[in-house]
C-alpha cells in the first residue's frame, strides 16, 4: 500500500511540474527596417507539430513549455530561433534577409533568387486580384506587368480577350502564351481559375526563361502559382455585388432629328437658291415618308433601340471561401467561387463555379507527396445580335405592335414590329393649315431584316463548360544536394453547345438548331533531378528531366431546321438534318522532350546560365519532327563588388544582364503535313454512269511532309537597379528577336486540286524596350506603393518566302497589306484629302470615275494625274507605339487605397459599323458636317456618294485611350474589436472598374478595345477590324473580407 502511495505520488509530481511549465506564448513580429507589423510568419515550436502564423497586426499566440525552442520565418527575413522562458510575452524584431528576400520568384521548372536571375521575368504578387469586378483572371492583369498586352476585344463577359507577350512572333500560327498552373500546362486556366487561390504570376519573356518550354515557349510563359496551406487553420470569405451599365453610347439621331436634318437641308438649299433669284423662298414641309416617321413615333413613343437592348443595370456577385491549414509536415488548402456577371445586353451573363484542392504532405525527412484537383463548372449565354444592329434601327419603329400600329399594317396586336410590316401603309393627319392630308408610303425602310430585338429574345446560344484538373507530384531527396521530382497529371474539358432560333426570329420564317460538343483530355507526366552545390565561392544548380504529353480531341455537330413547333428546342424535333453542319471528328497530339539546364554563380556576383530542351511534336511530319532549342545568358551583380559597396552606397542593386536563346512555336492545325481524306463521290460506268459515295483527299490545304517549327531567335539585356535599401527599384529591358522559318498559308497550284499548304517560309523581327519602376514608403500609419511600366514593341517583315506583299481582304472587302521591310499588318487602301465639294473640283483634280461630288476626295500617291489602284497606300496599323500602366496602393491605419492608370496609344481600327447605310445617316459622328450640297462647305461625306468609304482610310480610326481601369478603397475594423468578435480580420472593401475612360476625340465608336477575332479575322495577318462593339462596362461593387 505504502509502494502504490510513492508512485501515485511521483506520478502527480511529473504532471504538476508540467503543467506548471506549459502556458500560452503570446507576442507580435515586427520588421527592423520600418517596424512595422510581418503579417503571415510562421511560428513553429521545433521538432514538434506544433505551429501558427502572425495575423493582420503581427500578433501570435502559441502553447509551449519552458526550454522549448520557437522558431520566427518569413520570406525576406533572418529566420530567429527563440529560447522559451517563463516570459510568456515577447517581441520578435526580424532582420531582412535579402538572400531570402530573392527565393519567391518561380521559374521554370524550379525557383531562383531574383538577385541571381540573369532572364526577363516579371513578377506579380496577388494582393487584390480576388477583389476586382472580372470573371476571367487575364482580364484582371491588364496594365500591370510591362512587354504583357492584354487587349479585351469584347466587352461581352465571358469572352477571352487577346494576349501578347513581346509583340506578334508569327504570321499564321496561334501567338498565345503558354499558360502554367503550378507546374501544369492549361491553355484555358486564365478563364477558370480562382483568383483567391493564387499566390503569384510570373511572366517568362525571353528566350532564356522560356527554353525549357521549347517549341511552346516563342510566344512566351505565364507561370500560375497558386497557394498552398498554412500551418493552423485559417478561413476567409470574401465576397462583393455591384452593378454596371454602359461607360458611353452611340449618340444616335431620333426620328424627330432625322427628319428634322432632311427637311432642314433641303430648306437650306431651298433658301439659297432663292437668295441667287432674287425670289422669296418657299417654306417646305416634311416628305410623306418623313411624315409617316413621325406620326409612328408619336403614337408608339418611338424606340431607343440601343437602351432597350441593354439591362437597365446589369449586376455582378462573387462569392468565395477559403480553408487552410495543417502542421509542420501536412498542409491543405481549399478554395471555392461563385460567380454570376450578366453582360449589358439583356441576352448576355456568365456564371460559373470554381473548387481547388490542395495537399502535401512529408511521409519522412526526405520525401514528400502532394496532389491537387481543380473541378469547374460554367453555364455562359452568348449574346445574339452585334451591337451594330441596334444603332442600325430607325428609331420611328416599335419594338411590338400596339393598337395603332396593329390597325395600320393588319398585324396581330402584340406582335414583333418589323420594318417590312409598314410597306404600302397608308396615313392620314392634319396639316398646319388644317387641312387634313391622306397618302400611302411604299417603303418606310428598305430592310427585310426582322428587328433586333426580337432576334436577340426568340434566339438563345448557351455554352456549358466542364473541367477538371488534377495532378500528382512526389519529391524525394536523394541526398543533401540531389531532388527527384516526379509528377502526372490529367486535364479534362467537355463543352456543349446549344443553339436554338425561334422562327418567329427569323425572316424566313425558318426555327434552327445546332448543337456541338468538344471534348478534350490531357495527360502529361514529368521527371527531374535537380543538383544544387556550393562550394566555397562557387553555386551550382543543375536541372535535367524528361516529359511526355498525350492529348486526344473529340468533336460533334449537329444541324436541323424546320421544326413543327418552337416549344421543343432539341435537335430530334427538326424535320430535315442538315448534313453538311453534321460531322463528328478524332485527334491526337502527343509531345515528348528532354530538357536540361546549369545554373552557376562565383560569389554572387558573376552569373551564367545554360538550358536546352529537344521536343518531339507529332504535329509535324516525319522528315522534321524533332527541334533543339538552347539558350544562354550571364549577368553581372556589380553592386557587390568592393569599389561599388565603398563609393555608391545608395544603390544597393546594380544587376546588368544579357541573354539569347532560340524558341520554339508548334500552334499550328493537326495533320497538317498529311493529306486527310473527307466525303467524296465517284463515278462509275458509262454513259450517265453511276455515283457512288467514298473517301478522298478532298480537303483544301496540300500536306507537306516536311514542314517543322517556326524558330524564334531572341537576345536580349537587361538591368535591375534598387536605390535606398529597395525603397526605389528599376528594370529596364531592351530585346531583339527574329522569327525564322514561318508556318504559312501559301497559295498552289490550281493543277493540285488545293487552294493552300503549310510552308515554311518568310522572317518576321521584333524589337522593344520595357521598364518597370517601383517605389515604396512607409512610416508607423503610412505607406504607399507606386509601380509604373512602360513597353513598347516594332515588328517588320524581314522575308515572305519570295513574295514581297500579301494583300488580304476582311468580310467588307477591306483590306490588309504585308509588305517586306514594313509593319506585319498595316490597312492598305486610299487615302482621304477631302470631299468632292463641287463639279469645278472634280473635273479639275485627279479622280477616277468611281469619284462624285459629295464623295471621298483621295490623294495622287504617284502624282500621275489621275487615280487608280496604283494610288493605294498604307493607312496605318492595329499595333499601338506604346502601352503602359501606372498602379498605387495606399494605406493609413485602417484605410486602403488602390487604383490602376492603363493606356495604350497609337493603334488604329478599321470601324466596320459605318460599312452599313443606317449608320452613314443615323449616327451622329456621320452626318453632323455631311455633305448635302455643293454651295455649302462639308467636312464629311454623303452616305452613298462617290467612292466607296471601306477601301479609303475614312473609317480607320485612332484606338488610344487612357483608362481608369481599378480602384478599391477598404476600410479594415481594428484588432482590438476584431478580437472581440473572435475574428482575424474584417473588411469593407468598394471597388469601381474604367471609371474615367478617355478616347481619342476622333473615335467614332464607343470601344476601342474591341476588334473581331473570329472568322477571317482568325488570322494573325488580318486585324484591327471592329463591328459591333460593344460599350465599355463602367463597374462599381461593394465587399467584404472575413478572416478566422
């Protein structure tokens, strides 16, 4: 009994002197440059599984014991390792740690000290890109990164706008960059990643950075790393609403100004010839179809097509929710959003649901797995109607027939109103004088076209998007300085498209349905070993590895017409399947490389790097299917050498380096180096013989066994400059490249039977500067952080395998030259001096007979005396001189402001909405100044006078603008009521979108963003074409940040 009582004794001991060495550490991390709190450090009790991380004020709270070590981390910093005592409140001052400071930029395949990078790579921090009113992520990077131009060619959400990195490297292949997630090739990630889940981008633009990438990396690399978990659990909900409505509209003529500005005109004349004879003029009264115009707009109201095609207000909601967390050796994290943006067109929204996943985890010291999985799912209605055709609209007509209307035309009440409805309708009204006047008009507009509206609400085009990524990785270090890294990973995409038009939207009368899928899988597995040593003064990092790519394609369509009945919308309804929009379709691509890459540096301050990657693309045909791509560059750390440190102490940073490399660029159709064999008849026998179906080599492009990559050749040099220990930084990059061996589209031999096939052929040059300027100021309540980027790009044909200029047409038959030793893509055509104001100017200075008075007037390019076709010039180019982004960030206290400046200036569009007549005499811009006599000076011409306004410069117009693209203002509660509510963080946050958008006062349109990318103008040789643009969205929202 006296045993058990001692242990039991013992026992109790132990556990009292235990608990009384356990308690709550508690303390706050600041920074010794400025004091101020490091939000987000790691606190971790070593060789234990215990940990946290500072919050929004730098505090912490953490259980340990006493003699337990606590070890304080955070990127850029000394890491301090504490001793605890019986102090149970501290202080931890971290020292800045500019070694550590650089290891947060991601490169290719790995990560690299900034500090020892000798390529072109920029980086961006994610720090509000889950707060700006976008539902694509590409759109929420435009301006921000210099060389990158992300150009939003449609204001219709959903719709991918254009990015280019360096300017235009090819002439037919696709000129996109690479996009990587983590680690993962995903051409479309920008479209449905969560902004909330990344952790930072990084823009790969010459040929050293990208080399590993090899035949994809010529149009450069965009690098998506997203977060990971932290090490105790952690959530956050952020969301917003807002509204939008258009920034500007088409100022458009009503029916009263129309026909006020006829009869006005023709008064005008009618005044001036009277004052020639000396007679008194006679005061005229409106046309009887003028008239007919009014008396319809007085009993309809008349119709503001353009306001009745949008929302009154079209909305924005974003929803998101954050989980992280885990311990020293298991991180998780988990990110979820919803989103639904509605367009301005009433027939126009995108809705879409984003989920990520992400594990690691360390099975023991030295090897570590982790997966991720990335589901999305997208419901996106596509807009109907250009929006040209509602500034096309004479706004006389009602959108539906009433009472009136009804009884004049014999149309259901409740009926579309179409203009053919009012052909040889009849009106009766009562003049000025009393009298009451009866007439018949045979045509009130000359359109069989039904209107707009009701096009736009009896079509509906719906795109549904499935997506699924998922991907593996294990890293298992050999040894101290070796790391095998190991990975596979899959992506699945399945997109259905439904169409259905009503026959009531249509003027024959017809209902349509098409409906397509495309279904898409991935699979690629990678393999690395990576060498990291230092010895002494010297650091050397060796990578090599291995990849393999599979991708299978699968295509479907459908087509039918005339269906019974518009309430069943699916394709076994229709009564007559159109064969020809009927077709399913297979393909593969598979791609396996080898890559390679050294990296050594000599005390810091000499730099080298050498990397190559040999790709094998079943794009190409056997005699070229394998490309080598290498690349080499140096750098030079200047600000470490001695007589630096002693006699420019300010300039902590001087970094000049130079590179060059050659990349590659395979964006070209499948099967393109074989013949494909399609549909094709045969005939048999004698006389009228026999036909009978088969197979042939009937498609239109010739395949060419020998075609191989288009070869970019790139140099450039660079400098990275820091002043006042990183309160000032500045790089400056100038490049060169050439683009050898372009795939082209050439014309054969009619003798073929083909129209085209892929050639390699012709040079394409291009050459820029880029800077980026950053600045950044703080005190205990106050900072701001200042970026500014500059670039600017040339192109020019070197070669055109032969040829010296292709001339291509758009859809309007306006046209495009490429001409050697010029830019890429100019407008070509006549250039416009004035109006033909009288038969004196016509008769006595060069025209042609397509001139007549009221017309264009163009120039005598070669001073012949007359016009012709060799009078044709260039008119310009869709390519800006420069472009350029200017962003703040402020904070004091609980406030925070940031906004972001965009420019782009020196690009031209070809404004195709004045090829329609309407607009030549609806639309403000056209006829305020037009020609109607030639006894009264214009500055403009007649709609349908003279020559052709498409093949003139007339209609290319400049695309500058400078845009208030972003601004958030936040309001963040204090710690001490945060904590109260036992939260992390709480915010307010409002945010706007091209609140102030400034456009070139000589731009007819209300976009100059926005050009046409499908069709014709698929092609890299055709842009710069705008028709039916639609208005700048002018955004404002209100949100808020939850964290706990």
């Amino acid at each position: 009994m006296k045993t058990r009582f001692y242990v039991l004794f013992f026992f109790l001991s132990i556990v009292s002197v235990h608990a009384q060495d356990s308690f709550t550490l508690t303390g706050k991390v600041i920074s010794a440059t400025d004091g101020l709190p490091v939000i987000g450090a790691n606190i971790v009790v070593v060789n234990a599984s215990r940990g946290t991380t500072s919050d929004f004020d730098g505090n912490f709270s953490l259980p340990v014991s006493e003699n337990d070590v606590v070890s304080i981390s955070y990127i850029g910093y000394v890491t301090e390792n504490i001793i605890v005592t019986s102090q149970n409140n501290i202080t931890v001052t971290l020292e800045e740690d500019t070694e550590q400071l650089d290891e947060v930029v991601v490169i290719a395949y790995g990560t690299q000290k900034k500090s020892s990078l000798t390529g072109a790579v920029a980086s961006l921090e994610n720090k509000n890109l889950d707060e700006l009113p976008y539902s694509r992520v590409d759109q929420s990077l435009q301006g921000k990164i210099a060389g990158v131009q992300i150009q939003n060619v449609s204001s219709e959400v959903g719709t991918a706008p254009q990015i280019n990195i360096r300017g235009l490297s090819s002439i037919s292949a696709n000129t996109s960059p690479l996009i990587v997630v983590d680690g993962f090739p995903i051409a479309d990630a920008l479209e449905f990643i969560n902004p909330s889940s990344i952790k930072s981008v990084e823009v790969l633009k010459d040929a050293s950075s990208t080399a590993l990438y090899g035949s994809r990396g010529a149009n450069g690399v965009i690098l998506i790393t997203t977060k990971n978990g932290s090490l105790q659990p952690k959530y956050v909900f952020k969301t917003f609403t807002g509204f939008k409505k258009a920034y500007e509209q088409i100022d458009v003529l009503d029916a009263y100004e129309y026909t006020d500005m006829l009869l006005r005109e023709r008064q005008m004349i009618e005044d001036y010839t009277a004052m020639q004879n000396g007679t008194a003029p006679t005061v005229l009264r409106h046309s009887d179809r003028e008239m007919a115009q009014r008396i319809i707009a007085d009993k309809t109201g008349g119709t503001d097509w353009a306001d009745e095609s949008q929302r009154g207000v079209a909305h924005i909601k974003n929803y998101q929710f954050d989980v992280s967390g885990g311990n020293s050796n298991t991180r998780y994290y988990i990110s979820s959003q919803w989103i639904e943006d509605e367009g301005l067109l009433k027939d126009n929204f995108n809705n879409r649901l984003n989920l990520q996943g992400r594990l690691s985890t360390k099975l023991s010291e030295n090897l570590e797995i982790g997966f991720n999985f990335r589901p999305s799912y997208s419901r996106m209605r596509r807009s109907t109607v250009p929006f040209s055709d509602f500034s096309r609209a004479l706004q006389w007509g009602p959108v539906k027939h009433n009472e009136f209307t009804s009884r004049l035309t014999g149309q259901r009440l409740g009926s579309y109103a179409h203009p053919r409805h009012f052909n040889n309708t009849t009106y009766t009204y009562t003049d000025e004088n009393g009298e009451e006047r009866t007439f018949t008009v045979p045509s009130l507009w000359g359109s069989s076209n039904n209107n707009p509206i009701a096009r736009m609400e009896n079509e509906e085009r719906m795109q549904y998007d499935y997506r699924m990524v998922a991907d593996g990785f294990t890293n298992w270090d050999i040894t101290d300085d070796l790391r095998y890294r190991g990975s596979v990973g899959m992506y699945f995409q399945y997109r259905d498209y439904e169409r259905f038009r009503k026959s009531i939207a249509d003027r024959t009368g017809q209902s349509l349905g098409i409906n397509t899928t495309y279904m898409r899988n991935r699979v690629i597995t990678e393999h690395t070993l990576n060498y990291r040593k230092k010895l002494g003064n010297h650091r050397l990092d060796g990578l090599v590895g291995t990849t393999y790519e599979y991708t299978g394609i699968k295509r479907s369509g459908i087509s039918g017409t005339q269906f019974p009945t518009d309430l069943i919308e699916t394709i076994n309804a229709a009564t007559v399947i159109d064969a020809n929009d009927t077709y399913t379709s297979k393909e593969e691509i598979s791609l396996v490389s080898f890559l390679a890459r050294i990296n050594y540096e000599y005390k810091g301050k000499y730099l080298a790097s050498v990397a190559a990657r040999y790709d094998g693309s079943s794009l190409f045909g056997p005699e070229n299917k394998y490309g080598f791509f290498p690349s080499a560059s140096v750098g030079w750390n200047i600000h470490k050498e001695n007589f630096w440190k002693e006699k420019i102490p300010f300039i902590n940073e001087f970094k000049v380096r130079s590179s060059f490399g050659m990349t590659g660029n395979n964006n070209i159709e499948n099967y393109a180096f074989a013949n494909l064999l399609y549909p094709a008849n045969y005939s048999f026998g004698t006389g009228s013989g026999s036909v009978t179906s088969g197979l042939g080599e009937t498609y239109p492009t010739l395949g060419n066994r020998a075609i191989s990559w288009e070869q970019t050749y790139q140099y450039d040099t660079g400098l990275d400059i820091s002043f006042f220990k990183n309160k000032l930084s500045l790089t400056g990059d100038y490049y060169y490249s050439i683009t050898d061996k372009l795939l082209l589209q050439q014309n054969v031999s009619f003798t073929t039977g083909r129209d085209n096939y892929w050639n390699n052929v012709g040079k394409i040059q291009n050459q820029g500067l880029e800077f980026a300027l950053s600045a950044n100021l703080s005190s205990d309540n106050f900072s701001w952080n200042g970026n500014i980027n500059f670039s600017t790009n040339k192109n020019k044909l070197i070669s055109l395998g032969g040829e010296e200029q292709f001339i291509n047409q758009g859809e309007r038959n306006e046209q495009y030259i490429s001409r050697v030793g010029e830019e890429a893509i100019q407008f070509y055509g006549y250039k416009m001096v004035g109006i033909w104001q009288n038969a004196e100017e016509l008769n006595s200075l060069p025209s042609s007979s397509e001139d007549a008075v009221g017309g264009i007037r163009v120039a005598d390019m070669n001073g012949d005396g007359v016009i012709t076709a060799d009078d044709r010039t260039t008119l310009g180019s869709p390519f800006p001189d420069f472009t350029w982004g200017f962003s703040n960030t402020f904070t004091f206290k609980g406030f925070d402001l940031y906004f972001l400046l965009q420019g782009s200036h020196g690009a031209e569009v070809f404004y195709g909405d004045g090829y329609y007549t309407e607009p030549r005499y609806l639309h403000k811009n056209f006829v305020e100044g037009r020609w109607f006599n030639e006894n009264f000076a214009a500055t403009k011409p007649r709609e349908k006078l003279g020559r052709d306004w498409i093949l003139t410069d007339y209609l290319i117009q400049d695309a500058s603008y400078i845009s208030l693209r972003e601004v958030v203002l936040g309001y963040s509660l204090p710690q001490s009521v945060v904590n109260k509510i036992r939260l992390d963080k709480v915010r307010f946050f409002v945010s706007g979108q091209n609140l102030l958008y400034l456009m070139a006062d000589d731009f007819f349109g209300i976009n100059p963003e926005a050009i046409s990318t499908g069709g014709v103008y698929n092609s890299p040789l055709i842009s710069g074409y705008q028709r039916g643009a639609y208005p700048i969205q002018r955004q404002i929202t209100l949100g808020l940040d939850i964290n706990f």
